[in-house]
C-alpha cells in the first residue's frame, strides 16, 4: 500500500512538484527570519559576550540594557571591591562618541574605556597590531568591519591619526569582535585616554567588571553586592538575557519578524494545504476502488499521511538547504556576520512544517472518509 501511495503522489509530476515547492519555500522563508532574528537578537548582547575576563557586571540599578548606563562615582568602584566574594574589580566606559577623520568627514563610533592597569575586556583576536600597542599614548584599536566603515574601500593601515572630542587618537590595531546590533565601529582605548575622548561629565564609569572569589558562584556574589551596595549585579549570563528581553519588548523587531514567519507558515499551509486537497479529488475514484476492495479508512489514512509526511520532509530538505546555501553565500557580507541557521532554526521550523502537512493531510482524510465506495460505479 506504501507503494502504491507513493505513486499516486507522482502520477501527476506538475502537482507534485507543486507541493513540495509550496513546502520548500515555506521551509525556505521561515528558516532565514528565523536565522536572521535571532541572529540580530544575539547582537545585542554581543559585546556583554566579548568580555571573557569578568563573570559579573555592576551598574546603576535603573539600567535598563547595555546602551542606557548612566555614570558612576568612583567611589562605587572601592565599594564593589569591599564586598566579600570578589576576587577583584575593575572600572569600564562604554558609551558612543564623534570621531572626525583626516578628510573631515565624521564617524559614531562606540568607545570602550578599559581598566589601564588590567585591560580587562579587550579583545583577543587581532588582524593587526597588538594589545600591548594599547599603551602608548592616545592610542586606540578598531573591529575589522568598523575600520573598512571609517576608511571603505582603503586597506588596514597602522598609525592613522584622527579625533575625538578635539582630541588625537592614534590607532595602534585592528581586531576582530562580535558584530555588534548597530554598524557602528568598536573603538577600544585605556580608560585615562577615554576621559580626553568623551565630553566632559561629572561620572565617567558607567560599569564595574568583577570576578567572584574561588568557592563563590557569580550569582552569589552579585547578590551581595547588590545587599551591599545598592547597585545591580548580574552574571555576564544574567546581564545577556536583560539585554535581550529589552530589545524584544522595546522594539519592533518581534513583530516584524513575527509577521514575516507567520506569512512564511500561512503561504506553505495554503498552498500545500490547497494543491494536496486538489489532489484527493482528483484520485476519490481510486480511493473509492481501494475501499470497495475492502481497504479499511484506517490504511487509507495510513496512505494519506504517508504521502503527507513524504511530501514534507522532501520540501522541508530542499527550503532547508537552500536555506543553509544562503548563510553560507552571505558569510563575508559584515551586515550578516554572525547571522547562521542554528539547530533552534532547524528545529522550529521543522515543527511549522510538521503541522502544515498534517493540516494538509486531515483536510485531506476528511473527503476520503465520508466517501463511499459507490463512486466507483458512477459515469
């Protein structure tokens, strides 16, 4: 009966091939929104990422996510370093300032003022010059894709001078970094440079960076320095998911994902729903011949969902690696860098194209059911 199933299926090659190109691009669209969406959701926390040093983040305890840190006293740097459980502390600026290049054009950059004694927090991946380049005077290092959108079309040159807030600024190397959630270059420098580069304020330190004491877990000593301080303390895990759940709440990023995956379920389900429907009409005949031999409703159906089933997984492999072929065309573009079709992807959409063929395979077994096998005998 499998058989016989299967080449009632292809008996009709342009239906055939109808459905498994509804399904293919259903699978197609929904497995690139998804891809995209939470590739774009994990960029907005993805210089929390980029920090291996320090398991826990310190800030303001109105801080909402990583872009929206108001300054901190210095002296709330020596209060975090008093609380019991903390190996150690250090301070961070990070905030977004002007750069004027040598032609005068300008450029937003986002700027990280790093501990100068530590460097905790900088990057380990570098394309040219060195970390320890960071400690000459007014020097600073640049993200790869940053560099190319300060200078386009130029290639990676050590020692170009440009300013920030009237200021020199030397660059001194080229890194590789996490895409950020903006296109915006990441701009690395000592934390006494930062305060020449940044417009003057009251408070310059907007985080503390620490790393819990040996027998105490992240979250242990956050607490306690939120009992201690007053402040807010989260795990680098913790500080990702707060960052995230802003911009998912914040912004029209779910929605207008949303919208585009659930045309992506609509589109596959109409047309694979519509064109398998047609297709039982078309054999009621010999479904009907099947029943009059005898054939129970419940191999019918068992035939019926084999065929679903059958058309499914061959269009949800075909949207899939058509799918993958697009990440993997679009891997140097740096507007898509880090954007990949994870198992998460695979999985869900893999579940969205389970229901459209069972939709599609009841809608089906409906007509077959109730059909009596009498059919056979009419004109």
């Amino acid at each position: 009966m499998s058989w016989l199933a299967l080449k009632m299926l292809t008996g009709d090659r342009a239906k055939f091939v109808g459905l498994i190109f509804g399904v293919a691009f259903s699978t197609l669209l929904m497995a690139q929104q998804v891809s995209v969406f939470i590739g774009i959701v994990k960029r907005s926390a993805s210089q929390i990422y980029d920090v291996r040093d320090a398991d826990i983040w310190v800030m303001d305890n109105k801080v909402r996510f990583i872009d929206e840190a108001p300054g901190l006293p210095d002296s709330d740097l020596l209060r975090v370093r008093g609380v019991e459980g903390v190996d150690w502390a250090v301070k961070l600026y990070k905030g977004q300032v002007r750069a004027r290049l040598e032609d005068g054009n300008f450029r937003n950059v986002m700027l990280h003022g790093l501990d100068d004694a530590s460097l905790v927090g900088a990057p380990v991946d570098f394309v040219a010059g060195s970390l320890a380049d960071l400690r000459r005077p007014n020097a600073v290092i640049v993200d790869e894709n940053g560099y190319h959108y300060m200078w386009p079309g130029e290639p990676i040159q050590i020692g170009r001078e440009f300013e920030m807030n009237d200021r020199r600024a030397v660059l001194v190397g080229v890194c590789k970094v996490s895409a950020p959630f903006t296109t915006l270059p990441v701009l690395y420098t000592r934390y006494n440079e930062a305060r020449h580069y940044v417009p003057r304020e009251r408070n310059l330190m907007n985080f503390v960076l620490a790393k819990p004491a040996e027998g105490f877990t992240a979250d242990q000593v956050a607490e306690k320095i939120e009992a201690s301080t007053g402040l807010m303390a989260l795990s680098k895990e913790g500080f990702v998911v707060k960052t995230i759940k802003y911009f998912l709440s914040s912004t029209g990023i779910p929605v207008n994902f949303g919208i585009t995956i659930s045309l992506g379920f609509i589109v596959g389900a109409a047309v694979a729903g519509q064109t398998f429907y047609l297709f039982t009409i078309e054999n009621l005949k010999q479904f009907g011949s099947l029943k009059a031999m005898g054939v129970s409703n419940l191999r019918i159906a068992g035939m019926i969902l084999l065929q679903a089933w059958f058309v499914g997984l061959l269009g949800y492999g075909i949207g899939i690696g058509l799918s993958a072929l697009f990440f993997e065309a679009t891997a140097n573009i740096p507007h898509l860098a880090g954007i990949f079709m994870g198992w998460q992807a695979m999985t869900g959409v893999g579940l969205a194209v389970g229901m459209i063929v069972a939709l599609a395979g009841m809608l089906s077994m409906r007509r077959v059911w109730v059909l009596e096998p009498a059919v056979v005998f009419r004109g």
